[in-house]
C-alpha cells in the first residue's frame, strides 16, 4: 500500500517519549502527523486534511484534549471526524467527560498497542460507513 493511500492521522500528544512511540508504531498503517499544543493543532488541522485525530486529553498548555474536541465538534467541518481520546485518568468521570466533550472512544494510557490500533481502525472504518450510509 502506497503511503498516500494510508489514512492522515493526526496524534495530539506532548510528550515526547509518546510521540515517538506513537509514530513508529502507528506508521504501519498510518501516515501519522504528531502535534503538542493547542497553537500546533491548529496549525496542523489547518494545514491538511486528517481521517481521525488521536487526541491525549491531558495536555499542557492553556486548552487540553477535551477542550479541542469540544471546539473540533462545535465546527461543521469537523462535527463526525473520528476522535479517540486517550487519558492517563481511568476514573469514570474521566470517561464521561470524554465522552462528553465528543469523542467516539476513549481509551486509558498504558493501553495495549493491539487495543490502540484496533480501536483506531475501527473508529475510522464506523465514521466512514456512517458517512456512506
């Protein structure tokens, strides 16, 4: 499979161990874009068009994940794009809010790379029969 017919994933993560596992591990099925902050993701979400975003809710900065997804879903052009949250916090808050906020799966870190991948793929594949249907 050509890299161009792969789908653009966008990881929100900051830091940086995680980034590059995350681009290694990803990239066999992905073509993986990595951003750290809110300037950043914006830059990027601007700059191209991403099949689903990889969203790490803690952030540092002034917005986390769950205040991206919110304003991500607020907007037209991003209101079904597939979101997968992924939070060090396991508390049932912690999901709700998740959930809340808009994402389509929420997942707790250390999570199993088979777990990561399979939820990634079959996000994407939900929102684009969705899509279709």
């Amino acid at each position: 499979m050509a890299d161009n017919e792969k789908p653009k994933l966008l990881v929100v993560e900051d830091d940086f161990e995680n980034q590059k596992f995350l681009q290694i591990f990803l990239k066999r099925r992905f073509e993986v874009h990595i951003c750290d902050s809110e300037e950043t993701f914006y830059e990027k979400l601007n700059g191209e068009k991403f099949d689903i975003i990889l969203m790490d809710i803690s952030l540092r900065g002034k917005k986390d994940g769950l205040q991206l997804t919110r304003e991500l879903r607020k907007l037209p052009k991003y209101k079904s794009l597939p979101i997968v949250g992924l939070s060090a916090h396991a508390f049932q808050k912690d999901k709700d809010n998740a959930y809340n906020a808009g994402v389509d799966v929420f997942l707790t870190k250390p999570v199993q790379n088979d777990v990561l991948m399979d939820s990634l793929v079959k996000t994407l594949e939900e929102k684009s029969n969705q899509s279709l249907s």
